[in-house]
C-alpha cells in the first residue's frame, strides 16, 4: 500500500505502517518534530494534547519521503493538516491503488499492529517495541502484537536449535 501511495498517502501510510505512529499521533505532528539530524521523529503520545512525548528512530523510507515534504513547508505546520475523518477519508482513497482484494479494507490501526508484528518478527525486542509504539508496559506490547503461545512456542523451538 505504502509503495502504491504518494503525497500525503503516502506520509501517513508511512508514519502509521514504517513507524508505528496512532492516527491521532501522526495528526499532532509538526515539522518541527521531525528531526532529519537526529533521524529521530518527537511523538506526542495519546491522551490529551499533554501526551506522553517519545523519541523514535525514522523507517529510511519514511525519513526521504519527510525531507522531500518538509521543504516546502513552515516548522510550526502539522504534516498532515487533517482531522480524523479526513485522514480516514486520505486512507480510505489510497486502498484502490494498493489493489487490494475487492471488500478489504484497511484502518490505521491495521497499520500500525501490522507493523509492531513485522518488527517483532523481524527481530526488534519487546522493550524496544514497547518503546516505538509507546505502549506503557511489555505486556500491552504482546497483547496488541497478538504474541500468542504458538508463536512464543515456534520462537523456543528456533532457540533451542540455537542453544541446543
């Protein structure tokens, strides 16, 4: 979806499926919490406007898409000026091009638990997880990534060929 998107599609695709980031997370971003030199993004966590603020590394791809945005836009400006229907509205529109099987459909939630399973699977630790998605414990980290036992069991037994 994220390859088949452009402008702010692809932004917020970015930010929800490459990082991680709650809708509400990517709609309180500003430019000047993307930190290019730092590779980093400040994020304003859920609750109200005084979230919990964290710091995260940027996905490579999803940093060039923001230099290339950032440019032509002032510090102070959110990336993705929207409310929470427009944005559901800016995904809703991007699913065609992402050719997608007719009747499915794909929430910004769907991107951003997508997201904490491929990482995990890919090898990011469950603190590390928790941290990029600013879960307040592990626990919620596996709950939310649907770490169930036979994938925890699978996990083991690639360990204990590790091991021995």
């Amino acid at each position: 979806m994220y390859r088949h998107s452009a402008g702010a599609s692809r932004i917020l695709i970015g930010l929800e499926g490459l990082n991680g980031l709650r809708r509400v997370e990517v709609l309180r971003l500003r430019f000047k919490d993307i930190l290019m030199e730092e590779d980093c993004l400040l994020v304003n966590g859920k609750g109200g406007p005084g979230g919990k603020w964290r710091r995260i590394p940027m996905h490579p791809s999803v940093r060039r898409d923001l230099a290339h945005w950032r440019g032509r836009h002032q510090l102070d400006e959110r990336v993705i000026p929207l409310s929470r229907s427009g944005a559901d509205l800016l995904l809703t529109r991007a699913a065609p091009g992402a050719k997608l099987p007719n009747g499915i459909r794909i929430s910004h939630h769907d991107l951003r638990r997508s997201f904490g399973r491929l990482a995990y699977e890919a090898g990011m630790d469950l603190v590390q997880l928790k941290n990029m998605l600013g879960h307040a414990s592990v626990e919620m980290s596996v709950h939310y990534i649907g770490l169930d036992s036979v994938r925890m069991r699978a996990g083991l037994e690639r360990f204990s060929r590790i091991v021995g």
